[in-house]
C-alpha cells in the first residue's frame, strides 16, 4: 500500500464530517498531532443538525447500520461507541408498505424475517428468503475484506481469489436478476434492491455486488442513536477532543501553502496559517480538487447519483401505521428509476422514505409533538430541473408529496403540520454539492473500487482524499471507512481486518454498541 512519504506528525483534517472524525479518531490513536478544521459551527457535515422551533432536525442520514465501524474509529484512541453514545436495535428495521395496501416488517433476525415473509407471502417464499439471506452473508464476506475496506493501489489488486468467488455468485450479474432467483414476489424484490438508490443505479442496472448494501440494511441491523444521527459525529469530535485533537469550528479553508511536491501549511479565510506535514481533505470533490487547483483528468466525465427533496414536518400528531423507518412503495418501478436516472423527470408514482425519529427519542420535539423526515429521491440537476427551478418548482412539490401522503393514509398531515423545512436539490447544490446531489458520485462500475477518484493526490505527496466521492464511496459505512483508509495512508497502518457474521438471534431492543469487526458478534 502506498503511503504519504516524510514526516507526517502533524496532520490537518479539513471538514469534520463522519470520513473526517473518523479519520481524525485512527490518526490519533496512531500518535499523530491532529487539527480538524471546519467551515461549519460544529461537527456533521452532512450529518448535521438543524434546531426548528423546538424540533431537533438530522439534516442527512437517518439510517445506521454497521455501527461497529464507528466503534473502531472510537477504540483508536481507548474508547468506545457505547459509552459514548445509546443506541437502540430496530424491530422491525423497516416496515416496507405498498400500492396494494399490503405491508411487510423487515426483520434482521433471520428467523422473525422468516415467519414475516412466510405470513405475507407463503412457505415457499419463506425458503427463497433463507437462500437469500444466506447468499448476502457470503457476498459481504467476500467484499468486504479485499473490495471495501481497503486502498487500492492498481486495478489489478482486483486479481485475489476473493474475486472468483465474488464472481461465482454471481456477483458480477445484475442485482435485480439475482434477488429474482430466490424471489420472485415482486414486492419482496424490492425490499431487497431498492438499495441500489442509494448507489446511484437502478436495480435492473446495478450489479448483483451491491446487494451488500441490502445485507447491511436487512442482515446485520438497523440503529438508532438516542439524539438522532447527530449524535454520532457529536460524540466522535468530543472523543477526538479528548484524545487531544485540535478542533477549529468557523474556519474555512481558503487557500493550501504547497513547495516541492507537498502541501506545507493550510490557510484559513481567517488570515491564520496552519503548518502541517500531511493533509486530508474531507470537503466535496469539486471543493478539493479547487484547493488543489486541478481535477484528475478521466476518460468519461463522473456521474452523479440523483438527489432528494426532504420534508421535515414537526406535526401535532402521528401515525400508528408508521415505524420508526416506513418505505412507502408506489405501483411504479421500473418507470421511477428511469425517471430518476435517465429522463429526468420527477417521479410520476413515488416511492418514499419515511422516517420517525421520535418514535424512539420523544426528546427530539417538543412535548406532545412529533418529527416525521419525508425523502423523496429526484433527478439530480444534471438530468433533472436546474437548480434554480427548484425555487418555484419545491413549494410545489412539497403540496404535491402532502397529497401523495395523505391519500397514502397520512390522512390530516398538511394541517398537522406545526413548523417545517423543506430541503430541494438546491439546497443541496448551494451547499457544494456537485449536480445538487447529496449522494456524490453513482456507484457504477467504472465509478467503484480502483476505478473511484483516488485517495491519493497525483503530484502532491502528502495530500490524502476522504469522503463519500472518493473509495469506498456513498453510505455511512462506507464513508466512515473512506476515513480509516485515509489514516492509513498517512500512517502505512495494517490492512483491512475479517469481516465480521452476524449471529441469527436477535438483538435486544436497547443494547450497545456491537463488537468492533473481527469477531463474530453482532453487528
């Protein structure tokens, strides 16, 4: 593995996203001097932290799933994800309801998972989700330790016998083909491949290798953080704070003081000068590679996953129907995703993300209130409306996703509706994002493993790039991976540790955090 040559005992960390602090937390434990610097506040990044007239408001994820990736980046420095932070194992982790009024709890534990499919869908469909299940635990266990958590140098560090073995699952088919072959209940189909959203390709396209993605969210455990998703990041800066980071919040990089092939010192809109012998930059693509003053040079222009709109409604009321996490299919399937990624239309029969925070933490509202994040992916702004468009076009769409809702059985949620923000692709551009788009860049094949942007900085040394544009790419997971593997550049730390099999029992409803990877606990 190459690594960041000279000294390295002082390292900057521009932006205190969860790449950043985790990167910050592996630094650390590794005896490096650490200074985080970030534009914001306070720590987030994406997942920040928005106050709403008494609403406590996640401003990005809201799903957690193989937390014991963050507890690595706390054991770094001594410490630990459960004592910093209570977390609660979801039961169901989703409730998956669709257009034909049918609805289905999506279990992790195997055996609950399997009486659910078998009450909803028959004994045979029941048996095809074994088969499934058991199939996703050999496919995470065949990426995970040589395809995602790990730098690559050279393409060919593909040629490992964790390949062939990826590729005699059929790893390198298409993911919808695949699922169908242990399911052929349509709505069960997409409860295991909508995933592939979140990697920015539609399921019929994707490759059957990013049902890791499903193994995460429907094997090894959904998570909720008592405080929202926030409170992970806040409890990374304090540990990193502890462990004797030096935390800049209001300080915005301006300029990168670089001689002889390395970066020198990192200049803040402030005036002040920060000396470093290393940098890792945490900041959206476009962002770094303006710092460093060119892009790498490829072949084909990336490509960008499409976007969301995001409804935060603080509302006087709720409803029983919904889990902490409700997906909300509509009839249409195909058709969404190629309105999402290739005519760029809004979605004519909307699929929706519904997610209630205070079905876990009440403390999150006010008293009596509730908080209900509604995500609708769109087109991003590449294929889809101009940013601009969306200042006319997003009050619109929100009366447009209330009436979806309330015809969905949300029924009085407009005049429910006490305070509230609504997020456009817009926002998300205004905030950096290239093409409005807060899932960076799409996960296709020549955008995954060695063909993602490098960790590494042509012509700079010292430079190192984390984050969900760069390997391993999009995902809580995978981003707090893309910060471990950044450390690791700097400090030529051990390479990826086993992959970790989750136990079929299930997990109690309040318990902390799992066993770090390499044991065979829960995750």
């Amino acid at each position: 593995m190459k690594r960041v040559p000279g000294r390295t005992d002082h390292v900057v960390v521009v932006g205190a996203g969860l790449s950043g602090l985790a990167c910050a937390l592996h630094l650390l434990g590794a005896g490096r001097r650490v200074t985080v610097v970030e534009r914001d506040a306070g720590p987030g990044g994406r997942a920040g932290r928005v106050r709403l007239g008494g609403y406590e408001l996640d401003t990005g994820p809201t799903v957690l799933t193989m937390p014991h990736l963050a507890d690595e980046a706390f054991a770094a420095v001594g410490d630990s994800l459960h004592r910093r932070v209570e977390l609660t194992a979801l039961h169901p982790a989703y409730r998956a309801c669709f257009a034909d009024g049918s609805s289905l709890d999506v279990h992790t534990d195997g055996e609950a998972m399997e009486a659910e499919v078998r009450r909803f869908a028959g004994p045979a469909q029941a048996a095809g989700y074994r088969d499934l299940r058991r199939w996703l635990e050999r496919l995470y266990r065949a990426q995970m330790r040589q395809f995602i958590d790990t730098n690559f140098d050279s393409p060919f560090q593909l040629l490992h016998p964790d390949l062939a073995r990826l590729a005699a699952m059929g790893g390198f088919g298409r993911l919808d083909g695949r699922i169908g072959r242990f399911l052929s209940d349509d709505r069960l189909r997409r409860v295991f491949s909508f995933q592939a959203l979140y990697a920015g390709v539609a399921p019929a396209r994707a490759l059957a290798a990013y049902a890791v993605i499903a193994y995460m969210d429907t094997v090894a455990g959904v998570w909720f953080p008592k405080g929202g998703i926030h409170a992970l990041p806040r409890a990374m800066a304090d540990a990193a704070a502890d462990a004797g980071a030096d935390l800049r919040w209001g300080a915005e990089v301006c300029t990168l003081e670089r001689s002889a092939g390395r970066v020198r010192a990192v200049h803040l809109s402030s005036g002040e000068r920060v000396p470093c012998d290393a940098v890792v930059l945490t900041c959206e693509l476009p962002a770094a590679y303006g710092l460093l003053g060119r892009a790498p040079r490829r072949p084909v222009r990336l490509r960008h996953s499409p976007s969301a709109v995001i409804l935060h409604a603080g509302t006087d009321r709720t409803w029983p129907h919904l889990a902490h996490h409700t997906i909300s299919f509509g009839a249409a399937w195909e058709r969404t995703f190629d309105e999402l990624t290739r005519t760029g239309e809004l979605m004519s029969d909307p699929s929706l993300l519904i997610t209630r925070p205070t079905t876990h933490d009440p403390a999150l509202a006010p008293p009596g209130r509730h908080l209900h994040y509604v995500l609708a992916p769109c087109p991003n702004t590449v294929v889809g409306p101009a940013a601009t468009t969306w200042r006319e076009l997003g009050p619109r769409y929100r009366d447009r996703l209330v009436r979806e809702l309330e015809r969905r059985g949300l029924d009085g949620f407009a005049d429910s509706v006490r305070e509230e923000l609504l997020v456009t692709p817009l926002d998300w551009a205004r905030q950096g994002h290239a093409a409005g788009s807060p899932f960076s860049v799409s996960h296709t094949f020549a955008q995954t493993g060695p063909f993602r942007p490098r960790n590494l900085v042509r012509g700079l040394d010292n430079v190192v790039l984390a984050g969900c544009g760069t390997t391993p790419g999009v995902g809580v997971p995978t981003v707090l991976v893309s910060g471990k593997l950044a450390a690791a550049r700097v400090t030529g730390g051990a390479g990826p540790r086993p992959a970790p099999t989750r136990r079929s029992t299930a997990a109690p409803r309040t318990s902390p955090a799992p066993a770090p990877a390499g044991t065979d606990e829960p995750s």
